[in-house]
C-alpha cells in the first residue's frame, strides 16, 4: 500500500525524517536485468530438451488446411429456395 501512496502523491508509511534515497536508474535495471536471467535459467532448468525445441519452433509448425469449409452438417440450411421457411 505504501508503494501505491507514494505513487499517487500521498504520504508514506516511513516516519516523518526518514526519507528513503531515491534508487538510481541504472542500478534498478542492473537489478531488473538480474532477475530476468535468473527466471530464464530457472525455466531452462524445469524444461526438458524436447519442450524448449517445442517452444523454439511452435510458429513453424504445419498445421492442415481445414476440410469442408466453414459450413457444418448441422446448421440449418439458409439461402436455399427449397427448406424451411
């Protein structure tokens, strides 16, 4: 909640005196960038060899064309002169 105050412009938690320094960009993103290898190891580690070439070559996979078009046995018959009125 805290995080949320302070970004919205209203008081924080930290009593009055206590300011906590500001981070330093690069530092933050020294940190991000940490954590973003740190879950990719993390997923190399729970992922087998077969489901990362699966995820590797997922937008490449053949995938048949579909049969019959987009009509269906059972949708009623629309357009014909002779069925149902």
């Amino acid at each position: 909640m805290g995080f949320l105050r302070r970004l919205l412009g209203g008081e924080s938690d930290s009593p009055p005196g206590e300011t906590q320094p500001p981070e330093d960009a690069a530092s933050a993103e020294a940190d991000e960038r940490a954590r973003d290898l740190e879950l990719l190891r993390e997923e190399q580690d729970r992922l087998g060899d077969l489901a990362r070439r699966q995820l590797r070559y997922a937008d490449y996979a053949w995938e048949p064309p579909a049969q019959g078009g987009e009509r269906r046995a059972d949708d009623a018959d629309k357009g014909t002169g002779g069925g149902e009125t």
